[in-house]
C-alpha cells in the first residue's frame, strides 16, 4: 500500500475532483427513484399534466447531469491511472537496471519482465477501478440504505437482514484471494522464463530437434499457471453468485412484506416501486464492491511484488578510501566470491596490472575467467579480499565513473535492434574519426565497409543478419571506441580466423600501448605475450608467469599450448 501512498500522493487533487464528480454523479442516480415516488405518489393523482411534464424534465436534468459527472470523473481516473502507471513503471524499470547482478540473480530475469509488465498492469487496473468505483459504489450503497430506512423502514430492515450476511462473504474471499494472485503471478513469471528460453534458444531447439519437449515443458508450466489462477477465480467466483443469491432472498422478503403492507393501506405503490429501484442500486453496487475487493486483491499481490523490487536493498555501497593513487591500474588483492555462498568460484586471487601491461587469463569452462571480469566491473562485490583500481578499493568508487574507464567485451555480449553505428557508439557522443580508428583496430573495417548501408545499416537484435566473426568485430569495436584506461577481452576472439586474430592483437598492442589489458582467451595464442599469465582451476590459480616459464612449469598450460601450436605460430 506504501507502493499506492507515494504515486497518488502527487495526484490528489485530480483524484478529489474525479471523487467530488463521481459523488455528485452518485447522488444524481440516488435522486431518480425519490422523485419517481413523489411523482406516482403526490403529482399523478393530482391529475396536472403539466405539473408532470415539469417533474418528467428535471428527472432528465438529472439524470443527464448525473451521466455527464460520471464520464468526467471516468476520464480523470484514466488519467491518474496512467499516470501514477507511468511513474511506477519508470521508476521499477530504472531500479531493476540498476540492480546489482546478486540481486538481479535472486529476482530472477522473468520475474522482474513479469513485475514490469502485468504487475503493473494489475495495479494500474486497480487505481482505474478504485476511482471508478471507490466512492460511487459505498455512496450509492449507504445512500440508498439511508433513503429506504427514511422511505420504508420496515421494508429496508427485511433488506438490510441479509447484509451480515454478503460483508462476511466478501471479506473472507477477498483475504484469502491476495496470497491466491501472488501464486498466480509466480506461476506467470515461471511461464515468461520458458517463453522467454524458446524465444531465445529457437534455433538450438530446432537444431536438436527437441520442439516436442519443449512443446512438453511449456505445456506443464501453462497448466500450472492455468490450474493457479484456476483456484483463485474460483474461490472469488463464488462471490457473485452467492451474493446473488442473498440479495434475491432480500428482494422476496421485500417484494411479500411491501405487497401486504399496500394491501394494509400502510403504504403506497409508488414508494413499493421506488423501493425495488433502490434495492437494484444498493445490489449493483454490492456488486461493484465485490469487484473492487476481487481487483484489489490481485493489484495488491501486484503492487506488493513491485514494492519488493523498489525496497531492494543495492549491497553495492559506495565506501570511503583516500588512500594514495598509485601506478597499480588494476589490482587483486587475494580475493575470493561465491556466487550462491556455497562454494568460493574464485579463490584467493592476487596480481596487479600496471599502465600498458597484460595479463592472460586461460583455463578450462567453469575454472572462473569471466568471474574475475565480473568483480573487475563490480558486477559482484568480493567477499573476501580487495580489488583495488588506481591503488584504491573498487567500491570507493561511483560505478558509474568506474565503468567509463573500461573497454570491455563479455563473453554473451549483445547486439541490439539498431545501426552498426548505434551498436559502437552505444549513445556515447562518438565523431565519424573515433568510429574509423575503432574498427579498423577491430578488423571491421572491410566487412562494414561491404555492408549496404555501411555504417547505417540497420542489425537485427542480438546480431542474427551477422556472422558470428563480425559480431565479435563489432563488440570490440564498442570497447575500442572510448580510448579505455583497461580494456577487459572475454574469449573476443575466437570466432575469429587465426590470421584475423594475428593482426588484432598488433592492431591493439600499437593503439593500447598505455592501457592496461586483461585478456580471457581460449587459445594460447592470443596471450602468449602478455606480461603475466595466469592459469586457472577450479577457481584458483594454479600456474603462473610468462609464456615461456609456462611452458616450463605448468603441464596443464605446456599441453594447451601444444594442442594449438598450429595457431600460436601466427603472430
Ligand atoms: N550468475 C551465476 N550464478 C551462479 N553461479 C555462477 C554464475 N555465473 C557463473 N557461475 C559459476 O561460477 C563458475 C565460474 O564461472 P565462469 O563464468 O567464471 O567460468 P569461466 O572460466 O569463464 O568459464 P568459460 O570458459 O566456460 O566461460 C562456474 O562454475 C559457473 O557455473
């Protein structure tokens, strides 16, 4: 409700003219059945036609009128749905970007796709209804209550017997209908992951020929979501009905007792029709209530989930360290990080990187290569251990400010649904000079150049109109292009050819003379000149040093190397 507080909060006062509308529009529909008593009870008998006439007019003043308050007040509470939607909605996509990658792992990607799209759905339909319905339905219940008790107070007791009876179904409903609709959207972001893996992974799927089971795998969780929401539509399906039913034993109760108080002479046709009038409205508004607790329901399971990721807390604090700069870029200083606490994927990591020097990292899947780069962008905070940039503690640091000293192609990089220019520039205020001198160090030049509309030509999202080569090409021309204090290279080149590859690494050698480099590569020969080189294994360092006392000390490296020797005597 907090979630609720804070975005209307800036929209009262379009909020209290869309009620004040909605009282006076409420009101209207109260007045119709009162004048309509009035007019078979006091005037018809006085047979005065136009007295009639005149009392048929202001009935359609104000019913008209009534009408013309409650399509205002509808479009204002449009309005602030969508915008307090807008805000929401802008403010969790912000958040869920900037969340750190932990708490981005616990969230879970379909989670955080499905509270940015049909949670704030959820909300956004409540606050519609809430406007629409919040103060007409209790006006025209508690009005109607009222003008009967004044009319026909026998007759609203008979009525009034059953509401005991509708407050306790609707309630009991609706507090158990919340944690109903948080199960059912867990249900939706398990769906959203499976659709989201085939979308992604179409390819593989036909490729391995395995459509049946995933046709399998997505009908399991569509039943699962279908048998959630089964059970909470049927639990707040019985609402309706029921309250039907008690309202229909109301209506009897009156519709006997007001006959045989006609009968008496105790009362009058005209209230009797007056009073089946109120009792619809007091009935269609029981209705609208029932549906606002069954929508309420779902929007506050919705906005709960939202507020869940607007709380998060980002263990990624920014801390005080004046300590010295000094020559050290980049330093690790015996680090070591689990990702899920369980079991360190790094371990005690120590080496330093000065201004124009390399460091090779090689071993096998899964030993922790990309997990360095990981801490090194402070994706993830070590848990033990420092990593130091400049000669101060990374997290002293404004990852913002951090990030821009890095050039850095990941391992999954990605492209997006734009030009190629777009793609290196990545809205970084890049001139036509910075973009020639990045991808002819990337080796793009050539292929770009052979594309239509060069520079301009539009790439599909994640690079599928590219080869796999010219993907690479162009993620290192994105790291290339911001002349960076420390490039960071994850396996950026083993699409390429060997020859391709050759000249990459002269082409970067002569225009990152000064930055420091940490290279991941698969291939000896990518770093073999680097400065140090560390061989990893399950996390830890195993073997380290230069190529050729590599070669000497390490077996694990001297067989990698020997396996390749085709390609590491390209240079
Ligand atoms: N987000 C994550 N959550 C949990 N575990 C992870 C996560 N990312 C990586 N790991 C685990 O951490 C370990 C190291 O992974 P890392 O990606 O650093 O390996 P790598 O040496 O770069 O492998 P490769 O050469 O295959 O890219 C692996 O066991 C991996 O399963």
């Amino acid at each position: 409700m907090e979630l609720l507080k804070k975005y209307l909060k800036p929209l009262l006062k379009d909020m209290s003219i869309s009620f004040l509308m909605k009282a006076l529009g409420a009101l209207a529909v109260l007045l119709l059945p009162y004048l309509l008593a009035y007019v078979i009870d006091s005037i018809v008998p006085m047979k005065d036609v136009q007295l009639i006439v005149i009392y048929g007019v202001i009935m359609i003043v104000v019913s008209v009128t009534g009408w013309i308050f409650d399509i205002m007040a509808n479009r204002l509470a449009s309005r602030v749905a969508r915008d307090a939607t807008i805000h929401i909605r802008h403010d969790l996509f912000e958040k869920t970007i900037r969340l750190s990658c932990r708490k981005g792992d616990e969230f879970t990607i379909p989670s955080l796709e499905s509270r940015l799209t049909s949670d704030t759905y959820n909300v956004h339909r409540m606050i519609g209804m809430i406007q629409r319905m919040g103060v007409r339905a209790p006006i025209l219940l508690i009005g109607g209550m009222i003008i009967t008790l004044i009319m026909e107070p026998v007759l609203a007791m008979v009525m009034l017997a059953t509401l005991p009876f509708i407050t306790y179904l609707v309630y009991s409903k609706a507090t158990k209908g919340i944690p109903m609709f948080t199960k059912v959207q867990q249900a939706q972001d398990r769906m959203i992951s499976v659709v989201r893996e085939n979308a992604q992974g179409i390819r593989v799927i036909k490729a391995l020929s395995k459509a049946d089971h995933e046709k399998k795998r997505y009908e399991h969780v569509n039943m699962g979501l279908a048998n959630e929401e089964l059970k909470a539509n049927t639990r707040m399906a019985a609402i309706n009905p029921l309250m039907n039913l008690f309202m229909n034993l109301g209506l009897v109760g009156v519709i006997l007792v007001g006959a045989w108080r006609v009968n008496g002479g105790l009362s009058e046709t005209g209230k009797i029709i007056a009073f089946t009038n109120y009792f619809t409205i007091i009935t269609n508004a029981m209705m609208s209530i029932s549906r606002i607790f069954v929508m309420t329901s779902k929007g506050i399971a919705s906005a709960d989930r939202i507020e869940e990721v607007l709380k998060a807390q980002d263990e990624m604090e920014i801390i005080t360290d004046d300590s010295p700069l000094n020559d050290k870029i980049v330093e690790f200083d015996h680090v070591s990080f689990s990702y899920l606490g369980i079991k360190d994927n790094v371990e005690d990591i120590t080496f330093s990187l000065k201004k124009g020097q390399t460091l090779g990292i090689i071993g096998a899947t899964g030993s922790g290569k990309s997990t360095i780069l990981q801490l090194l962008m402070r994706f993830y905070d070590a848990d033990t251990g420092v990593i130091r940039i400049h000669g101060r503690d990374i997290r002293s640091y404004d990852p913002k400010d951090l990030r821009q000293e890095y050039g850095i192609v990941m391992q999954n990089d990605f492209i997006f649904q734009d030009s190629v220019r777009e793609n290196i520039a990545f809205g970084r205020p890049i001139d036509d000079e910075l973009l020639d001198e990045a991808t002819q160090i990337a080796q793009a030049r050539p292929f770009i150049k052979s594309l239509t509309d060069e520079f301009d030509y539009k790439l599909n999202s994640k690079g599928t109109n590219l080869s796999g080569g010219q993907r690479q090409r162009i993620f290192l021309s994105r790291a290339f292009v911001n002349n960076p204090k420390i490039l960071l290279l994850d396996d950026s080149s083993s699409a390429l050819d060997y020859e391709t590859d050759a000249r990459l690494r002269k082409a970067i050698n002569t225009h990152f003379a000064e930055t420091a480099k940490v290279i991941v590569a698969q291939r000896v020969s990518s770093i073999m000149h680097a400065d140090e080189i560390l061989v990893l294994d399950q996390g830890k360092i195993v073997a380290r040093g230069t190529h050729d006392e590599l070669m000497q000390t390490s077996e694990i490296y001297a067989s990698i190397s020997d396996s390749q020797m085709g390609g590491a005597l390209l240079e």
